[in-house]
C-alpha cells in the first residue's frame, strides 16, 4: 500500500536527538508530538521549542498533541485519536523520548489496535549520557541506533460487548449530567434497559419495544457473563425487583481508553 505521508508521533520529556535524529533516518514528513496539558507545570517545555527548531532545520514539520502526562489513559486516548486520523499515512511511534508512562501508554494503544499494518514501534538507543541539567542539556546525546518493536495484538473483548460497555458508560453519564452526584450513588443500568438498548444498536435481536425472557436471556448468556466473570469490567445487583449492570472502575478506563 502506497501511503500517503511518513509520519512520527513522539513524546517530549528531556530529549531532543532521540526525536530529531530517527525522524530524519525515517525522513519523516511531520512529527506530532506528545507534550503535557498543562503548560505551567511542563519541565519540558525548553525541550519542546528545540525539538521544533531542529526539525524546521531539517525541513520536518511538527504539531503538539496535549495529554496528561501522568495519566495512562489520557496519553492513549490521545495516541488513538491521532492514529485512527491518520489511517492513509505510514506511521513511526517513538516509545524512548518520554516517560515510562509514555511508553507504557504508547505500546498499549497500538497492542489493542484491530489493524497495526502502517504502524512500526521503535525505541533509538542513545549514543551516550552526558551530565543532564534540566532545561539545559538533554537527558542523553545522539541516537546509536533505533530498534523496531515486534508487532504484539491484546487480546480484547469482542466488538459488541465494547459496544454494550459504551452504553453503560453513556447512560452514567446521563445520569451524571442530571444529577451531578458521585458515580457510588449510581444504582447502574437495569439489564432490561440494556438489553432494550442493545437490541436498538444490532447487539441483540428482538423488538426494542418487548423485552421479554429470551432477550434477557441472550444479554446474560453472550454479554454480561464474559464482561463480568472474564475481563471484571462490569458488575451487577439486584435491588428490589430489578437488576442493575454498572461498570467497575476497570471498566470504565478500558471504555474510555477505547472510544474518542
């Protein structure tokens, strides 16, 4: 497949060869990089101008990405936003150039992409450290070589019980928006309404306008079994009549990794 654009995405800690230099070997088009939200509080920052002017040097253009750098999820939310829009170009991911956070956010993103085939890994080993001072010199100097990451695949949920978890997640956040109270007070989703809202979007199939026992039946057996005694994302309760499904809090970072 011919692509469209050679394109790099890197986060910026206290770095600057380990960007520039494997940008310039894979002669990259543009760079996008990972920099912290909040600008006040980024050490990085001297880091991230030279990063820009050495590329302008070398003709690469480049354009910052925001995410919490502290935060896993934020990072791969980020990381697979700006890869899912960016499906026509071949793209380079530099795990070496930020955290470990970084790196730990940046190969999850891509083990749970459903197609990896314009995406390679790699890490650029440095040529030396050299006496870091922050804001001055850069954590290490030149790049001795960049090491492709064999291509691994997580396993995940199947499509529809993400799709299940994402209705759970929106009717709290309903909930959320009109009552503005904490997710412990939320007595969750009652699998009727579920199932009712799983049969709208093709998960089930029945009558959204009669859920009966067999609809039910086919929620628990194909949906709420795995996602609850197999991955722990889901939990559920029987309050008065009624049982209700909320996500756990693994749950929840895994939906909101996943979607956009």
């Amino acid at each position: 497949m011919k692509y469209k654009k050679r394109i790099h995405i890197a986060p910026v800690g206290f770095e600057v060869d380990r960007i520039v230099e494997p940008a310039v070997e894979y002669k990259a088009d543009k760079v996008y990089l990972l920099v912290h939200d909040n600008n006040e509080e980024d050490k990085a920052s001297p880091y991230i101008e030279r990063v820009i002017q050495e590329l302008k040097k070398h003709k690469i253009k480049s354009e910052k990405v925001l995410a919490n750098w502290r935060d896993v999820e934020s990072i791969t939310k980020a990381a697979r936003k700006l890869i899912n829009d960016l499906k026509e170009d071949e793209i380079f991911v530099n795990i070496s150039s930020g955290s470990k956070i970084h790196a730990i956010a940046l190969d999850r993103t891509i083990m749970t992409l459903p197609d990896q085939s314009n995406i390679t890994e790699f890490y650029a080993e440095s040529k030396a450290y050299e006496g870091f001072k922050p804001g001055k010199k850069q954590l290490s100097v030149g790049v001795k070589e960049t090491k492709e990451i064999p291509k691994r695949k997580m396993v995940l949920p199947k499509e529809k019980s993400l799709e299940t978890l994402i209705i759970i997640n929106e009717s709290y956040k309903e909930w959320i928006n009109s009552r503005g109270s904490d997710q412990h007070e939320w007595k969750g989703i009652t699998k009727k309404h579920l199932a009712k809202e799983c049969v709208k979007k093709d998960i089930l199939t029945g009558d959204p306008n009669d859920i009966g026992p067999s609809e039910l039946s086919a929620l628990d057996k194909n949906i709420i079994q795995k996602l609850r005694d197999q991955w722990k994302y889901i939990e559920t309760k029987k309050i008065g009549r009624n049982w209700y499904v909320r996500l756990t809090a693994d749950g929840m970072s895994f939906v909101n990794e996943m979607t956009p």
